[in-house]
C-alpha cells in the first residue's frame, strides 16, 4: 500500500479517535500512515491490517477483534516499543 493512502486513512482514523480518548502517541502513529515512532517502519500489512501487537490491562494479548473492547497498549514487533492506545 502507497504511504499516502495510508497517511489519508490514517488522518481519518485520527479525527474519530480523537473522539474515542486515544492517547496522542496513537493519534501521532495513526495520523504518520502507521509509521513506528522508534524504528519508523510502516507497520501495516498486506491486507490491510495494521501489525502490532495489542496488550490488555493485564498485559495479555488481545485479538485484533477484541482490541477497541479490551486493548490498552500496542507494541511494534520489530523494534518492541510499546505506546497506550487510549486514555
């Protein structure tokens, strides 16, 4: 996928999350096109799902399904660094 289309998808993301209480770190990651703040690698995957790793409050993994109910923090799986989602 080309970094403007994720960049405009991401900026959309943003303005609702906004409304959702992400924290700005989340807004920053989602509004960059999905670029990892420490490694700056794009993470989104071929089918248009972002890649990371999603943590609940008790520091367990949450499935892409379940991460607006239960997720807290994401993490990069290529460089491990960890950022909250929401206030």
């Amino acid at each position: 996928m080309s970094n403007w289309y994720l960049k405009l998808v991401g900026g959309f993301a943003a303005a609702i999350g906004r409304l959702d209480r992400y924290t700005p770190e989340h807004l920053q990651w989602l509004s960059s096109g999905y670029v990892c703040q420490s490694c700056s690698q794009t993470l989104m995957n071929g089918w248009g799902v972002a890649d990371v790793r999603c943590y609940g409050a008790n520091g367990e993994r949450v499935s892409v399904a379940m991460i607006r109910l239960k997720g807290r923090v994401f993490e990069c799986p290529r460089c491990n660094h960890r950022w909250e989602f929401r206030r």
